[in-house]
C-alpha cells in the first residue's frame, strides 16, 4: 500500500513511509512477472517518488506499466482527484503529476500492453485501516475508480496473457467489477493468467469463476492473516504449483506467489 511499513509504530496514527524500504523490498523479489496494487506515482506522502520505475529498476523487471486510476491526490477525497480513465494524461508524465493506481512488470518480451477502465461504488463506506498499537481503526472513504492491466507475453510455454487488477473493496461491486474483467479477459485466444487484490475472499472466487486458482492461502492482515484477498488465477490448460506468501517490509498484505506450469 503505497510503501507503507507497518512493522513500525506509527506516527499520529499514520503507518511510516520510507522509500529506502522499498528499495530493501524490492531486492527481495525473484520472479518472472510482478503484480502490485496501490501504487504512487509523485504523491508527497510517498516521497514523491515514481515508484513504478522505482520497483522496475530494483528488480531488474524492465518491461513494465503503470496504469492510474486517479490523478491528483487520493487522501483528500472525491475533492483531491479525478478519474484517469477518459483523462488526456501523457503516459510518460514528464509534467510529474500526482498519480495513483496499480502496476505490472516482467522480464519477458512484451506484445502487447491492454487497459480496461472499471466503474467505482458511488458510495461513502467504513474500511479499517491500521491504528495505534496495531489495533484497527475505521475511517469513511469514496471508492475510486479501479482499472485493469493486461500484457501479451511471449514466455517459454507460448504466449500468454498476464493481467492484474485491484477490484473495490464494497461488497457486490467487486464481483460485478470481477465479472467484467473475466468477460473481457475472454476475448483473448491465449492462456490467462490474472493477479491481484481482489478484495473477495477464497469461498467467493471458488464458486464466481470457473478459473483454476491457488489453495486458499489467508495473505491479509499482514500481522494475523486470516483471509486470502490476494489472488492467482489461471485457464484450465495452465496448472498453479508452489503456491507460497511471505510478509513484506513494506505492504498491508502478505505477497503472494506461484509457479505457473
């Protein structure tokens, strides 16, 4: 979440946000594609960092996209951002425009890179967040708008589609968002891979889509995971093995991986 550490106490119960952190998660990662939601791009609470080119550049994950839901800055409500999709914003932002959104970065060649604009709840909703002492808090937020990022990768079993999303966190919009999003994978004639916070926990994804997916695998709260909100599915002719979680320095939510045979 934006490079936030919640390992540390916090500061007038705000968690810390230390880019060197990043840097030290970063050089933790081995894989071949990487799927991260809640990312900033020139935010002050971040460092006004890129952190997309931040995490390409520490991982060695050169082909790379960040794709922005919101322009401007997110903690100051519907007042502090406007919708990307539909936005005439440059992709390269050399204006350095505070963005925020989600990411997806591989060492394989790239075809191809696919976007689809997902439509948020229209509705003001308590979420916990951390707190003092690690105990919860609740604090009322508007639900952004959310997106899909996809890529056409040419992998040493053929090409596939690797696709990530961060769907909303109220109840019956994120499955009709997770609809959508299945609905328009299906157009694609290659094996499918889709990665992300999808904010529906394991008994929901088991009877929503027919998808293969990993074993349930709690990856939230970070200190006491007790729900798997985090995700790994694949089309019926690719199978899901080493299925592992592992707490980050930075980040909300453990770090989900998987072999993809």
């Amino acid at each position: 979440m934006h490079g936030i550490n919640l390992q540390r106490p916090t500061t007038n119960g705000f968690p810390s946000i230390d880019p060197a952190e990043l840097n030290e998660a970063c050089a933790e990662i081995t894989t071949d594609v990487l799927a991260v939601q809640e990312l900033d791009q020139y935010q002050n609470r971040s460092g006004n960092l890129d952190q997309a080119a931040l995490i390409s550049a520490k991982t060695g994950l050169a082909s790379y996209r960040f794709a922005p839901t919101v322009l401007g800055n997110p903690d100051q409500g519907k007042k502090g951002w406007q919708p990307a999709a539909g936005s005439d914003f440059d992709q390269e932002n050399e204006s350095c425009q505070p963005r925020y959104g989600i990411g997806l970065f591989t060492n394989y060649p790239v075809k191809n890179w696919y976007r689809l604009d997902l439509v948020g709840a229209r509705i003001t909703t308590p979420i916990a967040i951390p707190g003092e002492n690690g105990k919860p808090r609740l604090i009322w937020i508007n639900d952004e708008p959310r997106v899909v990022l996809a890529a056409e990768l040419e992998t040493q079993l053929g090409p596939i589609i690797a696709a990530t999303t961060h769907l909303s966190f109220v109840p019956i919009r994120n499955l009709r968002q997770l609809r959508i999003t299945l609905n328009w994978l299906a157009q694609f004639p290659q094996p499918k891979v889709l990665l992300g916070d999808l904010n529906l926990p394991a008994r929901v994804i088991k009877y929503a889509t027919s998808l293969r997916r990993t074993p349930t695998t709690p990856t939230f709260p970070i200190g006491n995971p007790k729900a798997q909100f985090d995700h790994i599915l694949t089309t019926r002719d690719r199978e899901i093995s080493e299925v592992s979680t592992k707490q980050m320095l930075v980040g909300d939510h453990l770090m989900i991986s998987a072999t993809i045979n």
